[in-house]
C-alpha cells in the first residue's frame, strides 16, 4: 500500500433497543429483523440480543441505540454505542 492510498474499513451499524444497563460500561440490545419466508411467503420476526460497550454508562432501559461493530473487548461484547437515536420516555 503507497503512502497515497487510503484504507477505508465499513463497519456494520445495527439499530435496536436497550434492554439492560445493570452491568458497568455495559448495556443489551435487541435487534428485531423482519424478512420474508422464502417458501411460504409470511413476514417472520426475528430477535437477537447484542452486548455493547457504553463508554459513559448514558443509555438506560427503552433507549433507541445504533450499535457499531468494533474490536473484542471481551468474551461476549463486540459492539460498541455509537449514537443515541431516541431516549426513553
């Protein structure tokens, strides 16, 4: 790579719904995805949880959250808050 060629990383953005915030700089995210099934054509729900570092510990249960894809900073958290979209009520 030459010294005028720029690296550009993509990393994956999901939005979802904080679920849990009792652990430290820690917080669960729900992730709802809607897809058609490829057989017999009904729209199926799917729900997957994602642990996410908080840096600030800001997020708090019913927040609208879009989480990034970053490094392993433990067994299970991969994801990191990047903004919050919307707080809860």
């Amino acid at each position: 790579m030459n010294e005028n060629q720029v690296k550009i990383t993509l990393k994956r953005t999901l939005t979802g719904i904080v679920d849990s915030d009792k652990m430290e700089k820690t917080v669960v995210v729900i992730v709802n995805r809607r897809f058609k099934h490829p057989i017999y054509g009904k729209y199926v729900t799917r729900r997957k949880k994602y642990m996410a570092h908080d840096t600030d510990s800001v997020c708090s249960i019913g927040d609208k959250v879009i989480i990034e894809e970053s490094r392993p900073m433990s067994a299970r958290k991969r994801w990191m808050v990047k903004e919050i979209i919307e707080k809860a009520v």
